[in-house]
C-alpha cells in the first residue's frame, strides 16, 4: 500500500502545514455554513484532502452521496470518450452534442439533486484551471441557481486561470508550500512508525527528501517510502526525477547532440503524451538547465520563450522555437 494512501489525513486537524486554511474551513464545517471556495496552491500541498475532510465533518458517513467531484483535467483532455467510458456519465452521455453541451448537461443534471440530510451538497471541481472559458461561464449561470442547494469548490494550481465572474463569487483560499521543517517531522514520525528497529534513512537523509520536496508533503512520502523500501537513502535527484522531467533531459541530450528535429519531437510528447501545458513544459525545462547544465544562454532562451508564452502565442510554435534557439548555445 502506498504511504500516500495509508498515511493520509482523516480529519481536518491532521493536515499538516495550512493551519491559517485549517482553522478557516473547520469554521465552516462547525458552523454549517459554506460559501463557494477557490482552493488554489502547489501540487501536494493539501488541497484535495482537505475538501475531502471538509465533506466528512459536514455529513459524516453520508460525505460521499452529498459531494459530487468532476475531474476536468481528464474531461477536456480526452473529450468525449472519458464521458462516454465513465460510468458516472456514460448513463447522462450525449453522443450526438458538443463537449461543452455535453458538460453542462451534466453539471445541472448533478446539481439538481438534492442534498441527502443536509441543506446543500458539494460540487467540486478538481483542476479547474483546466475548464475553458465557455464552460466557465456556463458555470456561473449555474452557480446562480443551484446557489441554495449546491456550494461549488474549484481546486486548482492557477487561480489566474479562473474567470472573474466566478472569482467573484468565490472565497479564495491559498495552499503554501509546506515548510520544510513540518516535513521534516512528519517524515521523522512515519520513518519511526513503519521501521521502528532499523533506520536506513538518517536524520541528514530525512533533511535531503524534504529539501528535494520543494514543499510538496506528497513528493516526500513517496520518496521516504521509495528510499526506505530500497534500503538506502543514496541518489535521491535520481529518484525525484519524474518520468516527464527524465523525457525533458532526454531532449537535452538530443539537443547537446545537435537533433534538435528529436529534441523538439520529445518536448511536444510532454503535452501530446503526457497532457502537460506549455508551462509545465517549461517548468520540467527550468529544473534541466538548473540542475544540469546553469548556463546563461539557456536562462535567457527559457525567459524570452515564457514571456511569450504568457502573451497567448502558440504553445507548440514557442517550444520549437527554444529547442532550434537554444542549438546554439551547445555549439
């Protein structure tokens, strides 16, 4: 069983590291009253747990059947097919209507039920910077009529992301970075409860996995459990490379070797294969140059090619032109 898993908050007081956001939604839950709530910060900080805990104190063992948790990532990735595979959906499914008419069908169809023992339910929108702006505004129409029985929570990375009109609507809530000495103790009291008589891992080992965290709690169990279960805590950048950022040294490689056609074929596999945005892209490119190569023509390619990424240019027009600029700088 994955530590992930088995280590992973029941309750809103043992989430750890947000405790201005804890104290906020453990009024809610005291209280019963739940605004629309925007929970926005870095992966594996607490987010999705903490609706989850939310959900139980307001209805106990009825959290699930009153709270209704739409993964939008998936749906505007894959389009049609992931409504059409999923069984929450398929019976709900539109073959002949667009995704859009499709979505909001279903939103008001989930929207319209009414609460079990409670005065409201739960819709929740994991990654919601992933919605695109019509389903966005189709949203806030339905946020207007479902407001007394429904209270909508939009999860997401970049608050940015989300329409004004929504924003606005909403109580925004931001998730920190965990401080690294909360991980630090945390990964102490799980090494001690899973190998209490030998401890491959030691103090200054425990102090690396968190530094390599970056704040993101998650990452570090997961890498805690990868270490301790390997029965050495050596090579950690090694392990904390994910499979997307090795695909992004690969292309560095190509690049290093002067193929730069492969280099840019392996950048666009992170969006194609991997669902990545130009931004994530970039960001996996940002940790390559910073931990492997620290070069300034480098650091002043990925600058221009983000700054006019943010300006709405095409996201695949702006990786290739890096990948064919930054050839230079490995002649």
């Amino acid at each position: 069983m994955l530590w992930i898993e088995r280590y992973r908050p029941e309750n809103l007081s043992e989430i750890v590291g947000q405790d201005t956001v804890i104290q906020r939604l453990s009024s809610f839950a005291a209280s019963g009253l739940v605004p629309h709530l925007i929970l926005s910060g870095p992966h594996g900080t607490g987010k999705s747990v903490a609706i989850e805990c939310l959900a139980k104190a307001l209805y106990k063992e009825n959290w699930e059947l009153n709270t209704s948790v739409f993964q939008t990532a998936d749906l505007f990735s894959q389009g049609k097919a992931y409504l059409e595979q999923d069984d929450r959906y398929s019976h709900l499914y539109q073959k002949n209507q667009s995704l859009i008419t499709n979505f909001k069908y279903i939103i008001k169809w989930y929207a319209s039920l009414r609460p079990l023992d409670a005065e409201f339910k739960l819709m929740v929108f994991e990654d919601a910077h992933t919605l695109t702006r019509d389903a966005q505004q189709a949203l806030r129409r339905i946020m207007e009529r479902a407001s007394t029985t429904c209270r909508f929570i939009f999860s997401t990375t970049n608050q940015s992301a989300i329409i004004p009109p929504i924003a606005s609507r909403c109580l925004p809530l931001f998730f920190s970075p965990v401080d690294q000495d909360r991980i630090l103790r945390q990964l102490c009291m799980i090494r001690e409860r899973e190998n209490p008589c030998l401890h491959p891992c030691s103090d200054d080992d425990l102090e690396l996995i968190a530094q390599v965290a970056q704040g993101d709690m998650r990452r570090a169990v997961l890498l805690l459990q990868a270490a301790l279960e390997a029965g050495k805590c050596r090579d950690l950048s090694s392990m904390a490379r994910s499979e997307t950022t090795n695909v992004a040294a690969s292309a560095f490689d190509a690049l290093r070797k002067g193929d730069v056609r492969n280099a840019i074929r392996r950048l666009e596999s992170l969006m194609i294969d991997y669902g990545l945005s130009g931004d994530e892209v970039f960001l996996e490119i940002r940790t390559i140059v910073q931990r492997e190569y620290n070069h300034p023509g480098l650091a002043i390619a990925l600058a221009d090619a983000e700054y006019r990424l943010q300006h709405g240019n095409n996201e695949f027009i702006q990786i290739g032109a890096f990948a064919s600029g930054t050839e230079e700088v490995f002649r």
